[in-house]
C-alpha cells in the first residue's frame, strides 16, 4: 500500500480531486466526513461542543450547525483553537483506525486521505508524498461566497484561518492546479495516477 495525503485550501476543489481519484481506483478517506461522525449527537466531541459553546450552536435534532459555528469561530482564533483541540484528537483516533482496516482488507492498494489542514497540523510525515489541490486565493473567495452565501470578508476571515496556499506549494510532493476546466484538472490527476501506481507496483517487488 503507499499512503498519499490530498490537501488544499479552503474551495480549491479538494473534494472534486479526490473523487477523480476514487474514480481511477483509489481507496479514500475523508477526513471531514470523520469529523462529521466525531461531532454527532451524543459523542464527547459533540458533549464538549455543546459545554463551550452552548445550545445556541445546535440544531432541532440536536445535531451540530455547522454553518453557525463557523462564523463563530472564523471571527474568534481563540474560539476556532478551542473547536480544533476538541475535535482533532478524536479525528486523529478514528483516521488512524480506518488506515489500519484498509492496510489489512486492501494490503496494495493507493490510499488518498483528503486532508483541509495538512500542512497545518503538520502531518505530511504520514504519508508517502502529499499532493496539493491549488488554485489561486482571489478564485477561493469566489467559490466561498458563492457556495456559502456569505460576504467577502467572511470568506477572507475563513481564508486568513488557514496557512495560505501559496505557501503550501512548496510543502507539497505534487500539485494539481484546479483554476481551470474540470478536463484540464482530470488529465493532471491521470498523470499523476500513473506515477503513483507505478510507484506501487515498485514498492511491491521490493
């Protein structure tokens, strides 16, 4: 198996990468969908949550509002340091169980983790390269406020949360750009398919 980590910034297309990937045989795991499973009602995620941040941050169901708690947190770093030390341990827990299944169900297979703050949380020493979903900051804003419906400058304080893209690059192994037409982005990642899976194949005749 080798262990590629996908990251990017905030709506760089991150998610759109990676089911690519999945479509060319990838095994995934999502790291956002873990954390939507660490927050459901009733985990001491979400009991810690709901300690700090009161019932305001809840909806009907009793279910987290995400949108809610982010614009708590993206106009607070204290706050946003908080969610993170909540939520990140029982993340972290839960991925590294999902490794250990796949390693032993899928023993050749090309595991992609989708990771937002990889570089951030430091955790390229994971993985066997790490790949980088870039596209410029003035593109992110856009797509933050189109697909949140938020203003610009809650989509610059959401961007100014995380370390900026440009600096990312370097930190990479790979990097796709995804500023252009979705054909130009899947040819980037058939490309970089290819070198991956014969990296593979050189891992397994060792």
């Amino acid at each position: 198996m080798i262990h590629i980590g996908l990251t990017g910034g905030i709506a760089t297309g991150k998610s759109t990468v990676a089911k690519m990937f999945e479509e060319k045989g990838a095994t995934l795991i999502n790291l956002d969908q873990i954390a939507h499973k660490a927050i459901s009602p009733g985990k001491q995620a979400w009991k810690k949550i709901r300690e700090i941040f009161g019932d305001s941050v809840l909806q009907p169901d009793k279910s987290i509002n995400r949108e809610k708690l982010a614009k708590i947190v993206f106009q607070n770093k204290e706050q946003l340091k908080k969610l993170e030390e909540i939520i990140h341990p029982e993340v972290i827990r839960m991925w590294q169980e999902k490794i250990e299944t796949i390693s032993r169900e899928k023993p050749k297979t090309i595991l992609i983790s989708e990771i937002p703050l990889l570089f951030e949380k430091k955790l390229a020493y994971n993985f066997d390269a790490t790949v980088l979903v870039y596209a410029p900051p003035q593109i992110q804003i856009s797509r933050i406020m189109e697909r949140d419906g938020i203003t610009r400058e809650e989509a610059e304080k959401r961007l100014a949360a995380q370390l900026p893209i440009d600096e990312k690059v370097s930190l990479a192994t790979y990097v796709i750009y995804n500023d252009g037409s979705l054909e130009k982005t899947r040819q980037q990642v058939e490309q970089l398919w290819d070198k991956l899976v014969f990296k593979l194949k050189q891992k397994n005749t060792r």
